[in-house]
C-alpha cells in the first residue's frame, strides 16, 4: 500500500517556543491530508484538513492560529505548534487518502510525538 | 453527529483464545466502516474494511461484518496469537475524508 511518513518521529521542545512537523507521502499525490491528535489511552481527534493550494479546514474548537497548517505541495504537509505550551504535548498523527469511484483509504503516518517542557 | 463506540479495555487473552472486540456506530448515512490496529510506537494500520451493509471485512485472521440492523461492526479472531497485542480502533468514515474514530480497545495476548 501507500507510505506516509512523518518527521520527526520524537521532539522535545521549551514551553513558548515552535514546532514544525512534516508529513510526507512518498509514492503518490495527495491534494488532501489529514492531522489527528492522540491524547494518551484516547482515540484520534481529527484536527484539520490540509488542502493543497488552499487554506486548511479546522474542526470545531481547534485554534488556526495556534496549529499553523500549510500544504506546499502534492507530496507535503507541515503542521506548526506555535507558542507551545505543556498540555499540547501529544501524539500527532497525519494521514492521506487514496480514493476512486469504489473504494477510499486512509494511509497514516507513523506519528510524532511532541513533548512541551 | 457520527461516532463510533468500542469496548473499553484492556482485554487481555490467553493464546489461541477467541476475540471479539465490539463497535457499533451512529451515522445518518451509508458510512463505510474500517478496523485499524496500532501496534506500540507506529501509526494505524488499516486491518479490514467493508463498504456496505452485510459485507464482511477480513485479513490476517479477524473478521467483521458490517450489521446495518444492529449498526455495528464487531471484530473477531478465532485464535488470538502474541503478535496481535495492539490497539484496535474502530472506525467510520461517512464521506471520502472525514474518519471517526472509537476510543480503541487494547489487546494483550499472552504465551
């Protein structure tokens, strides 16, 4: 199947400071991807939807301006923690889709995990 | 809204034994419904899907049927081996992008 990666896997960063993090998709193109957010012992909480050549669409209660997204191209996404405190630490994971008339498929990243000092 | 509800866990199972992880869902439409496993460290990957009503998903030994009566997609394995310690989510994506996912359920499998 498809491969989606994720860099980095681990960060450690001050709280106040900012955090990209890039997903990739590495044998085909996708307009659209997704960020998830893992809480420990919780499901995925779909964040945003990045749109390449647009803004992203951000879930109800998810801060735009505190989870920067960009699509820079067919192949990547970036998602920006600014400012970032302790209680953004967790696990972001992102995804992109592979679809025609019959069939639709979410391949995910392995996930990064993002720990705020 | 669309959710998903799984059993909570940990489930924890000899080896060889039967597993049966249970979901049902709500949706206004015809969603389709996904397990994906998560295995310590690594993102999910997509175990089984089905599309429609009555169409049973299967891979690697785990089954699940998509019951339209009982909106539910339960997932079951006739013998659980120690490699299939994970965390199993439950899924449903009722358009081409949104997925909905259940809190999951983790599995231990012991010798």
């Amino acid at each position: 199947g498809a491969v989606v990666s994720q860099h980095p896997s681990r960060v450690i960063c001050k709280s106040g400071t900012s955090v990209k993090i890039e997903c990739r998709s590495l044998d085909f193109q996708a307009t659209t991807m997704f960020w998830y957010r893992q809480f420990p012992k919780q499901s995925l909480m779909l964040m945003a939807t990045s749109n390449e050549g647009s803004k992203a669409t951000y879930e109800q209660g998810v801060e735009k301006d505190k989870f920067l997204i960009n699509h820079a191209s067919l192949t990547l996404s970036t998602l920006t923690v600014t400012s970032a405190h302790p209680e953004d630490s967790s696990f972001y994971i992102c995804s992109a889709p592979q679809w025609d008339r019959d069939t639709n498929e979410q391949f995910f990243g392995p996930g990064t995990r993002l720990t705020v000092l | 809204g669309d959710s998903v509800t799984q059993m909570e866990g940990p489930v924890t199972l000899s080896e060889e034994a039967f597993l049966t992880i249970n979901c049902t869902y709500t949706a206004t439409g015809y969603p389709s419904l996904f397990w994906y496993v998560q295995y310590p460290g690594e993102g999910l990957q997509l175990l089984l899907k089905a599309t429609k009503a009555d169409d049973k998903g299967s891979n690697k030994g785990f089954e699940a049927t998509y019951r339209k009566e009982t909106t539910s997609f339960h997932l079951e394995k006739g013998s659980v081996q120690v490699s299939d310690s994970a965390v199993y989510f439950c899924a449903l994506s009722p358009t081409f992008n949104k997925f909905y996912f259940g809190s999951g359920t983790k599995l231990n499998v012991k010798p």
